[in-house]
C-alpha cells in the first residue's frame, strides 16, 4: 500500500508539469515555518496570570527590587516576564507613563518576535493557489492544444488534458489552506497574549500608583478629624 500511495503521489506531480515544482518549495516552505512557529511558542510560555499574581505581592508590599529580581530569572523563556521586568524596573521613575512607556516598548518587541514569519504565511497563502490557477491555464492551453491537433477529436483526450490540468489546483489551494490555518491560529494566540500582557500591566501600573500613595494598595483610608482641644469642650 505504501508504496502504491508513493508512485501515485509521484504520477501526479509529473502529471502536474512545470508549475508543481514551485508548489513544492512552497509546500515546504509552509511546513518549515509552521513547525518553526509552533517550537517557538511552544518555548516561550505566554502565561500571564502567574506572572501577575506573584509581581502584585512583590508590589503591594514595596518589595520592587525582589519583584524585578523574580521576572528577571523569567525572561529568558517568559515573554511576559519581560513586559513585567520593563515595567517593574522602571516604577521608580517619577512619571508613571514612563514606565509605562518602558512596557509597551519591550510588549511591541516581544510581539513583533512572535509574529515573525506570519508574512510568510500569508504569502504562501496568496501565492499557492495563484500558482496552481497558473498551472491548471498552461494545462488547459495544453490541451485544447492537443485536440486541435488531433485529427480525431474524443472525449478521452479532453477529458486526460483537463485532469492533468487541475491537478496543480488541487495542490495549491491545500497549501494554501494549511498555511491560512497555522496563521490564524498563531495569530490567535498572539492577540491573547497582548491583550491578556495590556491587562496585566495597566493593574500592575494602578498597584504601584496606590502604593507610592497610600504606602499600600488598598484605599485610602478617610482622614481623621481632628481632636478638639480640652479648653473648647471646658467652655462648651
């Protein structure tokens, strides 16, 4: 069976002419990339809730150095801990867009790592059926070529020139198909990491502004009045 299903898939990109050559680089290519993204965002953990709970203890207590020290071990293989190390490192500066800025930085850095090679996706999706189309019109001038050169016209002959035609379709649109595919899921778990590295760091921003504040992250409490002085209440 094996090697039936080999010397079939061979027939067919013979069949295919020319144009499956580059449908194969792309195929590859499609394969290459998808298995390369799905290593890399399987290494990189894109947690964030973690990450967050631990930062806002180290936070709410002032212990800013201890919280940059724990992301900082983190960031090697935590995307978010790098987001959360720019932001920690920086809450000592006076402005807290700055630090905030320092965040949003190191977030479009760490995203920008993350979609790399999704243009590529998005190409070979484009191209591979293109290709295909291309392959199946020479195919189809092929054989519109052959019956015109056949002094006997059959169904048979229209009907082997048209199937070798479509074969490239076929091939381009499932690489297509399997790169659109791996792109929106990779697309999909980048998006949640944004939003989800956003989230966490416009709460980590409100903690450290409570904090520097009140001293603590809970609110302040009302203020007291003052006492009234014992010569008042004597005259009262």
């Amino acid at each position: 069976m094996e090697g039936t299903s080999s010397f079939a898939l061979l027939e067919l990109f013979q069949l295919g002419g020319i144009f499956m050559w580059p449908l194969l680089a792309f195929s590859v290519a499609t394969v290459a990339i998808a298995l390369e993204r799905i290593i890399y965002l399987g290494r990189h953990n894109l947690r964030i809730d973690d990450l967050k709970l631990e930062t806002e203890k180290y936070i709410r207590s002032g212990r800013f150095a201890e919280a940059g020290e724990f992301l900082e071990k983190q960031t090697d293989k935590r995307m978010g801990a790098r987001v959360l190390f720019a932001l920690v490192s920086n809450a000592d500066l006076p402005e807290y867009e700055l630090a905030e800025k320092a965040a949003e930085a190191e977030a479009g850095e760490c995203i920008a790592s993350l979609e790399n090679g999704f243009n590529y996706l998005t190409a070979l999706g484009s191209l591979s059926p293109l290709t295909g189309f291309l392959g199946t019109v020479s195919g189809m001038i092929g054989a519109f070529r052959s019956i015109a050169e056949a002094e006997d016209v059959s169904a048979q002959i229209v009907a082997n020139g048209i199937y070798e035609a479509l074969i490239t379709t076929v091939f381009g649109l499932c690489i297509a198909i399997v790169a659109m595919i791996a792109h929106s899921l990779f697309s999909g778990a980048v998006d949640k990491f944004a939003g989800n590295i956003e989230k966490a760091c416009s709460d980590l921003i409100i903690d450290i502004a409570k904090f520097r504040h009140y001293g603590k992250t809970e609110e302040s409490p009302a203020p007291q009045s003052e006492p009234v002085p014992v010569d008042e209440q004597n005259e009262n």
